[in-house]
C-alpha cells in the first residue's frame, strides 16, 4: 500500500506539494483553512472586476526559460495568454519629468545617460549587469534541495554559477537606495530607490528580472491570480489528490518524535506517514507544535528583528478606459503625505488595462500598494475606528488619484481595502506577510543557502513556502513545496520523478 503525506496549506507551496507528492506516488490530502486555494496567490471579485492581490510579473513563462518547467509539471500556464511589457514601470516627478525602467538594457542604458549623461560610468555598469544576469539560472539553485546534491551535483551547480560570482558578490550585496546614492543626478538619485517597488531590494534582483522580462520570461499570466492557482488546483486533482476545504489545521501530531498526523479545530483526526506544512511558519513552529522542536536560530527569525513586507492595497473599479496610460507609475511626491499613520514620499499606481478579463469593457481596474505597519492597524482592529481608517485611506488614494485623471473621483464605481490585517485573516500568515522573509541586501546570502526544511528533534515533517524561502515569489514557493516530496523520495529511497502536464487543447 503507498504511503501518505498531509499537506497543510493549500496555497501554491501546499498545491505544489500535492502535485508532486501524487506523481511519485503517495496518497495526498491537503487541508486549508480557506474555502478557496492559492493562499497569498489570489484574486478577489467585487461586482463587475476583479481585483489581483499578487503576481505582478511571473518567472518562467518562456518555454526553456528558467521556472518553466516547473509550470509545466503543475499545468499552471497551459493554455493561457502571457501578457508583456516592455518596461517595468515609471518614475514620475511633479514636474513631469519621467524615468522609464525598459527591461531592454541597450534601451535602458540609452535613456538612463539621456536623464543624466554625468553619471554614464554608473549606467553602463548597471545596464551590463541586466546583460549578465540574462542567462543566470536562479531555478537552478531551487532544482534540488541543498542537502541531496552528491558532489558532483555540487561541482556542477557551482560551475553553473561561477560566471556570477562576481556580479552576485557586487549586485546582491547592493540595495537600490545605496546604488541611488552614488549618483550625482538628483532626479535619479530620487527615482532609483524606486525602480524595483521598495529601497531595500538588492540591485540583483531588479536586475534579475528586468533580464527575465526582456526574455519574455517574466510575463502576467491572463486571468490573474486566483485562476493561476485554480489551475494548479485542477492539476493536483487530476493526479487523484484531495483537498478539504475551511479545515484548518489545531495541531500535528506527534509521537516519539514523529510527526503522524493533524488533528483539525472540529477535533477530527488525520494520520500519515508524513505531514507537509506550507502554512504559516510561527503557526507551525509555535501554535501547531507548542514551540517543541526549535532552536536559538529558529525563535530569533520571529523576535520582530528580521524585516517582513506587509501591506495594504486599496484597490478601485472604475468607469474609465485607461487602457492609453502606463500600466505602472510611481509618483515622487515633493511633500510628504501621512496615509495609514506613515509619511509617504512616492505612491505607486497600476492599471490593469493590459488584462481585459479583468474588468468590463471601457472600465479598468487600479491599485495602490504602500508598505504598511501591522501593528498600526491591529490596535485599532475591532473598533469603529478601524472602519474608519479603511474609509479615510481608500478617500486620500482617490483623492491622489484625481489630481492625476480629473474626473475620476465620481468615476469609482467600486473601492477595496485590504490591510495586513486582512491578510492575515485569509492566509493565517504571521502579521499578514506578504512574501515571508523580505528580500534584502542581509538576507541574500540566506536565500542562496537555503533554510532548513526541517525542524531539529522531530522527524516526518518537512516545512516549504516562502517562510523557508526568503523573498518569497511564487516560482520559488511552488519550487519549495517539490523539494519537500524530493526530500520524502530520498527518505524512503525513492527516486523522484516529474511529468508535464498535458495540454488542455
């Protein structure tokens, strides 16, 4: 009889667990506390639009291209349209001067040394950093857990990598805000912290995937986020999994160090041979397990010291065809604004014209993402006031927002709010991370090493999703939840095997 694993969380870790898990055999369940799967990968209707609350741009969706033959094991693109861009996004001051992130470098290069011909010899460097990183292969070192590689896979992996040694030393060792400073152009120095969403990413990640978008691999899946996820949904229960909805997990069991199982918060019981948790890492840890098996390192990732990405997004239906303006712009502000208890110095909007599924024909969808404190909202949460500031945040953005398209205030047919709060309500993510750990300068070392998937003292349970994946991103989520099953396979002497999904055509 084949063995069991239970699978907690069924957001594109948990999903991709099950998939894998089904393909090398095992009897897999997945248990979610949502009546819905994707987790954090989702989108959500609200009348007439819909309104995507997570993959801005997706790896591997250029056949070849790294991350794609991850998507073509789960079946997560086939037979949906891949939207591109040419340019990232925008960078607008309020005079109107413009700095355009084309994902082409000679492009960005050219245009660049237009805004600043001073500064050249720092353009050229960047640009030839995008060239450089056009071929880097980051599935590479999410191929295969880092504790079963043989030595030969070693030599291979680090032969693979060699010709990055010292971009990755120079570039990932370097934040936007810190490669800002080294300009003598001060729009620019004011534009670049920008350029890759937040100042603290480090400039080989934007680099990373300003090279993939001009790849083609780094498009917009059409349909947004929740039907990327329903696909894999669809897979994984093509291959025979089960997964049971609004059953969220109380506890795992364990016996003589071992986890057996999940007992759910209706008391029902459920036993396996293995348990896979891809559902929030300080729940697991802590809630699920009674903090039993931990470490120093481990209790520190969730002391508050550690940076963690939360955010509200105040997201709008509007009666407006926007389909001629940007689909990105982040708007430099020459007086601060205070928007949820914190003064904001550029404010970033994107219209979702580009996917014409997302909203009726002649209307369009905008979003406003901003960096948002947990902790401010959750002393107001379960009052009138938390209402209130919902109310008054979603009025400042669209008050923003007509100073750019008069008119558009009486246009907004329908308004969205969603704090960390909300996040964590859906997900049960620690203070609604986004993305777990958040990708900077101090945490890329840790990213490329890895973080065990494995807690010290307990066997049979394996942890995956962007909890054990710093910077999370949803390739390399759904990687994680593989490398747990290839971990299972090499526990029980399995080889591990993966096929693509048939095409639904």
């Amino acid at each position: 009889m084949s063995k069991s694993i239970i699978i907690i969380g069924a957001g594109i870790a948990g999903l991709a667990a099950g998939c894998y898990g089904q393909m090398n055999g095992y009897r897999t369940q997945i248990f979610e506390l949502h009546d819905l799967p994707g987790g954090l990968c989702t989108a959500w209707e609200r009348r007439d639009y819909i309104f995507d609350g997570c993959i801005h741009y997706l790896f591997g969706t250029a056949p070849g291209q790294p991350f794609a033959r991850v998507w073509e094991e789960l079946g997560a693109l086939r037979d949906r349209p891949i939207i591109h861009h040419a340019e990232m996004m925008r960078i607008r001051d309020s005079r109107g001067k413009t700095f355009i992130v084309y994902a082409d470098p000679d492009r960005l290069e050219a245009h660049m040394k237009d805004l600043a011909p001073a500064d050249a010899g720092l353009i050229e460097d960047f640009a030839q950093g995008v060239r450089q990183f056009a071929h880097f292969d980051m599935a590479a070192m999410q191929e295969k857990p880092r504790g079963l590689l043989s030595a030969r896979e070693w030599a291979h992996l680090g032969q693979k990598m060699l010709p990055y040694a010292l971009p990755l030393a120079r570039w990932g060792a370097m934040s936007a805000k810190g490669f800002a400073e080294r300009f003598s152009d001060p729009f620019l120095r004011r534009a670049i912290p920008q350029m890759f969403a937040w100042e603290d990413c480090p400039v080989m990640a934007g680099q990373s995937m300003l090279a993939y978008m001009h790849q083609g691999n780094a498009g917009f899946p059409a349909g947004a986020s929740l039907a990327f996820a329903r696909a894999i949904e669809k897979r994984y229960l093509e291959l025979g999994g089960e997964i049971h909805y609004k059953a969220q997990v109380e506890r795992i069991l364990v016996e003589d160090d071992r986890a057996v199982g999940v007992r759910l918060y209706n008391d029902e019981e459920h036993r396996a041979d293995y348990v896979v948790s891809a559902a929030d890492g300080k729940g697991t840890v802590v809630d699920m397990l009674d903090n039993r098996f931990t470490s120093r390192e481990l209790q520190a990732r969730f002391d508050g010291r550690l940076p963690v990405h939360t955010q509200l997004q105040v997201s709008l239906g509007v009666r407006r065809d926007l389909s001629a303006e940007p689909h990105w712009v982040m708007y430099l502000l020459d007086q601060p604004v205070m928007i949820a208890g914190e003064l904001r110095t550029a404010i970033g909007v994107k219209n979702y014209c580009f996917d014409p599924s997302l909203a009726p024909a002649g209307k369009s969808v905008v979003e406003v993402m901003l960096a948002s404190d947990y902790h401010y909202w959750q002393r107001i949460y379960g009052r009138k006031l938390y209402d209130t500031e919902q109310i008054q945040v979603a009025d400042q953005v669209i008050d923003f927002l007509e100073t750019l398209y008069p008119g558009i205030k009486a246009q907004v047919e329908v308004t969205d709010v969603a704090t960390p709060l909300s996040y964590e309500r859906y997900t049960g993510n620690w203070m609604g991370a986004t993305c777990g750990w958040l990708l900077t300068t101090g945490t890329m070392m840790w990213m490329i090493q890895g973080v065990d998937k494995t807690l010290p003292g307990l066997k049979n349970l394996y942890l995956a999703g962007h909890w054990v994946e710093p910077g999370g991103t949803v390739p390399i989520a759904a990687m994680s939840g593989r490398n747990a099953i290839q971990l299972i396979c090499h526990e029980d002497k399995r080889t591990f095997t993966a096929s693509a999904a048939a095409s639904a055509g």
